[in-house]
C-alpha cells in the first residue's frame, strides 16, 4: 500500500502545475491550433493514467 500525505504546501504546488499546464495548452490552441492541443491534452492523460497504474497495487 502507498500513502500519500497531502500538505498545503503540496495541494498548492498541484494547483500551480495544474494551471501552468492548462496555460501551456491555451497557448499550444491560440499557436498551432486546436488539434495539437487537443493531442497533447490526450498524451498528458494517458501518460498519468500510467503513472498511476504503475503506483496502484495489484487488486487480485
């Protein structure tokens, strides 16, 4: 099992990540076009999506 201890300090670096990569998104739209952002929007998600089944433990 692993136990994640979330502090202030910690929700508000989440938060700051969270919004500079939704800034980096908006301006990848207004640049390039709504396609590569939308592209790199999917890859983000799967890469974490990844990252998190590598950290959950095995449910059987």
């Amino acid at each position: 099992m692993i136990l994640f201890h979330l502090s202030g300090r910690g929700l508000l670096g989440l938060l700051a990540t969270t919004l500079l990569v939704l800034g980096v998104l908006a301006l990848l739209w207004a640049l390039a076009g709504p396609a590569w952002s939308i592209g790199l929007g999917l890859v983000l998600v799967l890469l974490i999506r990844g990252v998190l089944a590598l950290l959950t433990p095995d449910s059987e």
